[in-house]
C-alpha cells in the first residue's frame, strides 16, 4: 500500500511539473494570466520569467518527491492514508502560490515596459451567436452510454443478490453520465467572444472549442457506463476471466486519459493557429479577473466561464453561487478525508475492531462502519480454522490495505465477507451453502478461544 501511494504521489508530482508548465507558453497571446503585444510574446525578459517559472515548477516536484520517500516509513494504514493527502494538498497549494507569484512577475514584466494594449469594446457578432452551437454534438450521441448504463443496473439487479451493490454501481454509472450531460448542457450555454476581427476565424475558434469539449464529454459518458456490469460480472465470471477483463478495462481507462490530452492540446493548438492568421486581436482587458489563476468577476453574470488555457471550464468566484460552489468542494473534499481514514484510525489504534458475537442462533460479524453479518447457526455447513487465505482475491466492496481485509470480496468462484487482520492466524472460516465467511480477532489466542466457543454453538 505504502509503495502503491509513494508512485502516486511521484506521478502527481511529475504531472503537476508537466502540464503546469502550459500556463507559461503563449495562447491567444497570453502567457501565465497577462495579455501582451503578438511582437513581445518572445522578448528576453518574457522569456527569462517563463523560463524560471518553469524550472520552479521542476524544483518543486524534486522536492515533494523527496518529502515523499517518507511515507515508506509509516506503518499504520491510517497515518499513510493521512499523509498521502497531506502532501497532496501541500504540493497542490505551493503550486498555486507559485502560480500566483510568476502571474505577478508576468504583469510587473508588462506594465514596467509599457506594453499596455488598447482596450476594444466588445463586439457583438449576431452570426456568430446564432451559429454558435453548430459543431456541437448533440444529445443523442449519449444515448449508447446511457442505454448501456441502464442495461447493467437492471441486469445486474435482477439477478444477484446484493441490491446494495446493484444499487451503488448503478446509481454511480447513471449520476456520471448525468454529470457529462449536464457539462455538455454548460458548454452550449457558454456565450461566444469574437477574438479577432475576422468572422470567419471566429466562428472556427468558437466551433473547435465547442466541438472538442462535447467529443470529450460524450467519449466519456460512454467510457464510464460499463461500470453498471460490475455487480453482475463479479459472480458470474471466473477469477482468471474477471482479472482479464479488470486489465482490459484499466488499459481502455489508460488509453481514455491519453484521447483526453490529445483533444485538448488539439483544440489549444488549432485555436493558436487560427488566432495567428487574423491581423488583429482583440484585448478585453480581463487580466484583472485571472490575476489569482481563477476567474473573479462579481459583473459577470457568468457562473462558468472558458478558462484562457482553451483546456477547461473555471467558476466565476466572484459570483455567490460561484463561491458556494468551491466551499461545498472543499467541504466534500475534507468529509471524503475523514470518512476514509477515521475507519482506517479504528482499525489500526483500536484495541479488537472486528467483533465476532455468538448467540444461541446466531454468529455476529461486525466492524467499524460497516453492516453487521448475522448468520444463523441452522444454515452453517462447516466451520474450521486456517492459517492462510485462499489465492485469487478480488475485492468488491470494503478495504484491503497491507494490514487488514475487510468487506465483499470474490475468493476463486465464490463470494466471500473477510474480517482479517493479514498478520494474525489462526483465521476462522465459517461456510454457508451460498457464502464463506473469514474473521481474526487482533489477537490470535483470543481468536482460538472465538473459535472454539463457535464449535460448542454450532454442534449442539
């Protein structure tokens, strides 16, 4: 686990190094926030400053890589997990204050050389608005995804027997298709800005823009609808089927993350080209809005605006709704923290998390946050204990860290609920005629006394 999270951490790092570097190469004739003269985009003292912004962004990543060999170190699942998004948010927030910075110089670079551009008034293009939406694709290209989101729920639901499960993977497949429609929704409602003075070269610009997105959004809507199937493939294939098609998946996923790239510098550098074919520019004079990175406008009636990169869609936090938008993020962000790792906390501090309880007709298998497992004494078929889980895990619901397992999981061709502690044996194996059961207590000899207080329950 500690391995699997330092890689993230290393590629989190290396791509924050990579793709933040776009900020400070020209597009639509601005380089990190600041709108300059087309002849000075290559004057030494812009270059010195995205130079340096960019070699800042490397020193960085060195430095949060090192910072980061130290989670190797941790041996509770709970601090990795808390140090992994500590760092995380520490390399995030030095990043934007390094941003803030060489946006900062950037502008300081401009006005002390008087490179001031003349502010034009908006021009308004009726074509151009009422063709805006002509490359668009429409809301029929999501049918496919849709279709094949609803499919999997209903055909999962009605043949396996968790409807929590069906349920989880169902609604999730749907709400994502639902949030791709409704960003797709956003982008034909994005107003147009001519740029130049040329028509022709507006629309272009206008059409890339709205064209790639909707590709993107409508490419990932069908991506994520397979996600419905989950449930269902998970007892009805083999372990060696289920561990083919899991690769398959994660390759397509792989693939997916690299289509995502290709369209957006696609559409920046088509912008870029068509932009330098047009005589003039047009400067609205918006920099003040960009100057923390983000868009502030408290006059825009805008909630969502095209970021200056041509790669994505910013909140207008100058707007209340804009604000509330970022405060319900941070908040979900922080509650996504605290629900993950308090479980991880119980687990690693706490003196027996998992509990097993014997009644005179029923076992109780219970853990922190989670269900708790009755099962009647009558329906057991066999009880033992092993000193070693079988081979070819797949987890389906619940956790699996270097320590514990804990939740759903699928164990060869069967379905499986694991208590266990990996370090602790004896392990009790409890088997039904549809289900297998496993459980430690933290403390092997006191899982030997469980054991044998079972057996007395189960042979009377």
């Amino acid at each position: 686990m500690n391995i699997i999270f330092l890689l993230i951490l290393l590629g989190i790092n290396l791509s924050m190094a990579l793709l933040g570097r776009i900020i400070a190469n020209p597009h639509k004739n601005i380089i990190l926030e600041t709108t300059l003269p087309k002849d000075k985009l290559n004057e030494p003292q812009v270059l010195n400053v995205r130079q340096e912004y960019k070699k800042r962004l490397l020193l960085i990543a060195a430095a949060f890589s090192i910072f980061d060999l130290l989670i190797l170190l941790t041996t509770y699942d709970s601090i990795t997990l808390l140090f992994f998004m500590l760092s995380l948010f520490m390399m995030l927030g030095v990043n934007y204050y390094t941003e803030i910075l060489y946006i900062r110089k950037m502008t300081h670079v401009k006005i002390t050389n008087g490179w001031i551009l003349p502010t034009k008034p908006l021009l308004v293009d009726t074509k151009l608005i009422q063709n805006k939406n002509r490359k668009l694709l429409s809301y029929y290209w999501y049918l496919p995804g849709i279709l094949i989101s609803l499919g999997g729920t209903i055909y999962s639901f009605t043949n396996y027997q968790q409807a929590l499960g069906t349920a989880i993977f169902g609604v999730i497949s749907l709400l994502m298709a639902g949030l791709f429609i409704f960003l797709h929704y956003l982008v034909s409602r994005l107003p147009v800005k001519p740029l130049t003075n040329d028509e022709i070269i507006n629309q272009q610009v206008n059409d890339a823009m709205r064209h790639y997105w909707s590709l993107l959004l409508v490419s990932s809507a069908f991506i994520f609808s397979p996600l419905s199937f989950i449930p269902i493939l998970s007892i009805t294939l083999s372990y060696q089927s289920g561990m083919i098609l899991t690769i398959a998946y994660f390759i397509l996923l792989t693939i997916y993350v690299g289509f995502i790239f290709y369209l957006l510098f696609k559409l920046r550098r088509t912008q870029d080209q068509l932009i330098m074919q047009a005589k003039d520019y047009r400067y609205g004079d918006e920099d003040q809005y960009w100057r923390y990175g983000i868009y502030i406008n408290p006059e825009d009636p805008r909630i969502f605006v095209p970021d200056r990169l041509g790669m994505n869609i910013s909140t207008n936090l100058g707007r209340p709704a804009g604000k509330i938008s970022m405060i319900v993020l941070l908040i979900v962000a922080v509650a996504a923290v605290a629900l993950s790792s308090i479980p991880l906390m119980i687990s690693d501090f706490s003196s027996n998390p998992f509990r097993m309880t014997v009644t005179t007709d029923d076992i109780s298998l219970s853990a922190p946050f989670s269900k708790t497992r009755e099962i009647p004494l009558d329906i057991i078929t066999s009880v033992q204990l092993i000193d070693k889980l079988p081979a070819n895990r797949i987890r389906m619901f619940g956790s699996a860290t270097d320590h514990y397992l804990t939740g759903e999981f699928r164990i060869g061709d069967e379905s499986a609920y694991l208590l266990v502690y990996n370090n602790e044996v004896p392990i009790i194996e409890i088997k039904t005629e549809n289900y297998t059961y496993y459980y430690t207590n933290k403390d092997g000899e006191k899982t030997k006394k469980e054991y044998e207080e079972l057996i007395k329950k189960v042979n009377k």
